[in-house]
C-alpha cells in the first residue's frame, strides 16, 4: 500500500512537474529543440504515459494559441510555430479552444501590418469592379443617422370647479402644453459594406453610397460605430460593423500608402 501511494505522488509531481514547464517553455508560443529534449527526459524519468502527456499537449497548444495571438496579430512565422507545434504534439484544432474566427482576423491584421491586403476572389456582393479593381473586404453592416423626435408635454395652470346646476359643473383654469425633442441614433438600412482598392461603399436595401479613397476627409471610430467624412458632404456616413479592426486598418493603409 505505501509502495502504491509513494508511486502515485511521484507521478503526480513527475506530472505538476512537465506542465509547469512546458507552460514555461511555451510563454513565446513555440519549443526548441533543447526545450523539447528536457521535456522528453522529464517525461520519461517519471514514467509518465502517453495518454497523461496528451491531456498536458491539449493544454499546451490552448497556451500557444493565446500567446500568439495575445498582441492582436498573427505573424508568418508565428502560424508556423503552430502548426509545427500541433504536428509534434500530435493534436488537432478540435483538441483544444482553437478559435478558427479569432485566427482568420489575426492572421490578416498580420498581413496587413506587412503591406499586404486581403485579394478576395469569390464572393456575392453586387458591385460592378473598375478596371484593375480588388475586392479587399466585404462584410454585413448598418447605415446609421440620427432622428430627431418631438415629444408633446401637457401642463395646466391653477384650476377650479363650481356647479352651475344639478349634474352641470364648470372649470375653470389654464390647460397648455410645451414640445422637447431628442436626438436617437437608428439603423437607416442594412447591407454589405465594401472596401476594394480603389473604392470605399456600402450597398443595402434603400440607402447605397461609393466612393473613392481620395474623396475621404476624415475617418474614426467612435462608440457609435465607423465615421467617415466625405469632403462636400455635411453629414457623416456612419456604418454599424460586428468587427471594426481588419476594415479600419485596410483603409489607414490605403489612405496613407496615397499620401506617400
């Protein structure tokens, strides 16, 4: 029996053991050779089994995930490590929190970031391309403004009530009213937003705009969603978007690849 609980607390500290280094070799998102040969020496002085190590590979490659994409972006050399790391580990993307939307964002902000913009072949946004004209993105989005609304407020001044006759009263007093208006910020239409190389548009039900890069004052984001400022217009254009991040760094790319 002691020789049974003496061999269990070994493995279990053979085991905190592997996983607290392996989290330590991990931090930078990938193993070297010499890491990997410490932690095949560990695994093989506390005898621990395959089945043990995968559960702690699982875990690992949940850990690499983050850590490359803890910055915002997901570099060449980085998805390498990766996919390098999973083949050694011997696990696949359903064995562990791999985020399949999380990695197409990080990945094209990492190429973005490198001066090279999304070429998106096929698609079904109904937009007639110029000459030499690449699609970069295109998303589901709102057309968003802002509506006033009137609002009627009745008041009444000092009143009274006397009784003329048996089942007649008369009133007297002041009865008027005054108006407040507020400003909601609606969903005007819904549709595609679009952004190619040379052209910035949204296409929905009622409302469409296009236009090129040139024609663009200014452009932010705001709580309220993508601003963008065309010069000779007075109101803004303001576009509702799930994700802001990959439209907003394609046209600061393309705005200030003009300028150069």
């Amino acid at each position: 029996m002691l020789d049974f609980v003496k061999k269990y607390l070994t493995k279990r500290e053979g085991k905190t053991k592997y996983n607290n280094l392996l989290k330590d070799f991990l931090s930078d998102g990938k193993l070297d050779e010499k890491e990997k040969k410490e932690l095949e020496r560990l695994s093989k002085e506390y005898n621990i089994t395959e089945l043990e190590l995968l559960e702690a590979h699982k875990k690992g490659s949940a850990l690499a995930f983050q850590s490359i994409i803890s910055d915002g972006k997901i570099t060449e050399d980085e998805k390498s490590a990766l996919e390098e790391l999973m083949n050694y580990f011997k696990v696949s993307q359903k064995d562990f929190k791999f985020d399949q939307k999380a990695f197409n964002k990080f990945y094209t902000l990492g190429l973005i970031d490198k001066g090279i913009l999304p070429d998106i072949q096929e698609h079904d946004i109904d937009i007639i391309f110029k000459k030499g004209e690449i699609l970069h993105w295109g998303c589901p989005g709102a057309l968003r403004k802002y509506q006033r609304v009137t609002n009627r407020i009745n008041y009444s001044g000092p009143t009274a009530s006397i009784k003329i006759m048996k089942g007649v009263r008369y009133r007297m007093g002041s009865i008027g009213y005054s108006t407040s208006s507020s400003e909601y910020l609606i969903n005007e239409d819904t549709g595609v937003f679009w952004l190619t190389n040379q052209r910035i548009g949204f296409r929905g039900n009622r409302k469409n705009f296009v236009f090129p890069y040139s024609k663009i004052h200014a452009f932010e984001l705001t709580k309220n969603g993508l601003t963008i400022l065309k010069d000779g217009r007075e109101k803004p254009y303001i576009i509702g978007l799930d994700d802001y991040d990959i439209p907003c760094m394609i046209i600061s790319h393309i705005l200030n690849n003009d300028k150069e």
